[in-house]
C-alpha cells in the first residue's frame, strides 16, 4: 500500500523499499511549523467541535430512523480505529528513528492497552454508543444529574487524549495525522450520539447537552496544542506515543464497540457488520495510501 520513495510531509519522512524511513534533521520547506499547527487545530476541531454538532443534527432525526443508522456508524468507527491503529500508528511508530528494539513500542502498546482498562474501572473513559447506557445511567426514564457530570468529566479527558494522539500524528508525518483525525472522527460522532441522549436522560435540555458537550470537545484542541509545544522538541518520544494512540484506537474498538454488535447474531446482520468494518478499513487503508 505504501509508494516506493514517495517523501513524507513533515520531518523529512519518507519511504523507501517495504518500510517507513525518517529524517528527523531534515524539515520541508513546503510545511512550515505555523502551517503545521493550523492543520493540527483544523483537524482536532474535526475531531472534537465538528463530530458534536454531526451528532446533534443526528438527534434531529426520527428515533426509529436514528436507531436504525447508528448500529451501522458503529461497524463503520470499528473500522476506521482498527485501520488506523494497525495500518498507519503502529508501523509509523516501529519504524521510526531511534527505535532499535521493537518491543519496547510494543511494550509501550500493551502498556497503554492496561492503562485505558484502568481508567475504564474509573469510569472515566468509558462511553456510550445506545439511549439506554448501562454504564453511565441505568434506565432512560431515570433523571441521574450526576451521571450527566460524570460523562462530561470522563468526555473531556478522552478528548484531551484525542487531541495529543492528533497532534502527536501530525508531527510524525502529516498524513499519518490526517488519517488519524478521520478516525476519531469516526468513533467520535456516534459515541456523541450516546453521550447526548445520557446527558438528557439526565435532566439537560437539549440546548444545555449541546453546550456542554461542545464546552467538552474544545479539549481536544486543548490536547492537540500541547502536543504541538511540547512533544516537536522530543521527538525520541513520539514512537511510543504513537503506540499509546494505538493501544487507544484497539481498546475502543475491541472493548467497547465490538461487543455491541454482538446483540445482532442474525446472519444478515453479521455480513452487514463486516462490510461496513471493511469499509472503514478500506477508507484509512485508501487515504493513507493516496495522500502518500
């Protein structure tokens, strides 16, 4: 999928041969560091402020049509992050300067996989992606104000993180950030579908829901900012950041999306889950490999 010797857009990336080579003392003139830090607020407001008001223009729709599409935008982000984790973070992350021994990305992989179980167990990571939200509200009829709180709470921080895992891609290489925003895009939009009918089972009106969660999603420019300061003068580190934004992208996929589509065993079903997983993989595989 990769072009022989095609350059990178940033840091003086480029491929040769079957992997990903980096010059990190060579810089583009093409891609100066402002121009980097407009694509990273432009992406992280993709990411964050743009999947908020999607998903609140999907409320507007008829319930029976909104419970019908949002099983299969699930399938869909399933793809998108599994793509994105295993097509374009990780082999970014092993290939990348510096890194002589490769376990020691995958240990930074498996070591973010327990990190986001822990903070699961703190609730904080955790989202919705249906009305009835187990997790986070017990049933729809009941108006739980602090369950509202708590997925704010733990709504920022994802996001946050989202915002240092963009911004952490548009330093390795400027498609790889690309590529990574549209994933968590994708996950983004139907995750705040759940998050805003939590929010109204919780008492908010639904123009307080869409404040607050739109107060929310600007942590992901938050995170994307801080990522630009402070990781472009460590780049030794941005490997096992990429490896972390990884072990993100499998965890939400593996341990929080693709368990729900299990509740659908029907043979039909299953084969339109695949194909919209496939799609989503097909969509990072296709970018990755145009832009490049």
């Amino acid at each position: 999928m990769w072009a022989d010797g095609a350059p990178g857009a940033y840091g003086g990336a480029f491929l040769a041969g079957a992997g990903l080579l980096y010059d990190a003392a060579a810089v583009p003139a093409r891609v100066s560091s402002m121009s980097l830090l407009v694509w990273i607020l432009l992406f992280c407001l993709l990411g964050g402020v743009l999947s908020v008001l999607a998903a609140g223009t999907f409320l507007l729709l008829p319930v029976g049509l909104r419970m019908r599409l949002l099983p299969h935008f699930v399938s869909f982000a399933i793809g998108a992050l599994l793509g994105a984790a295993l097509l374009g973070l990780l082999p970014h992350a092993l290939a990348a300067p510096g890194v002589t021994d490769s376990h020691s990305v995958t240990a930074a992989l498996l070591g973010g996989l327990f990190g986001f179980f822990l903070l699961e167990k703190l609730v904080l990571w955790r989202h919705c992606h249906a009305q009835d939200c187990e997790i986070h509200g017990g049933e729809p009829e009941t108006h739980n104000p602090s369950a509202g709180v708590l997925i704010l709470i733990g709504d920022g921080i994802h996001n946050f993180i989202d915002g240092i895992l963009i911004g952490a891609a548009f330093l390795t290489d400027l498609h790889l950030g690309i590529v990574t925003a549209l994933a968590v895009t994708a996950h983004e939009i139907p995750q705040e579908v759940g998050d805003f009918a939590v929010l109204l089972h919780s008492g908010f009106s639904r123009a307080r829901a869409l404040m607050f969660n739109l107060l929310s999603s600007f942590t992901t420019v938050v995170g994307g900012v801080l990522a630009y300061y402070s990781l472009q003068h460590v780049q030794a580190v941005l490997p096992y950041v990429l490896a972390i934004a990884a072990s993100s992208f499998i965890y939400v996929a593996v341990a929080d999306l693709i368990p729900g589509l299990h509740k659908r065993v029907e043979f039909r079903e299953t084969l339109k889950q695949l194909l919209l997983i496939g799609a989503g993989v097909a969509l990072i595989a296709v970018t990755h490999s145009t832009l490049h």
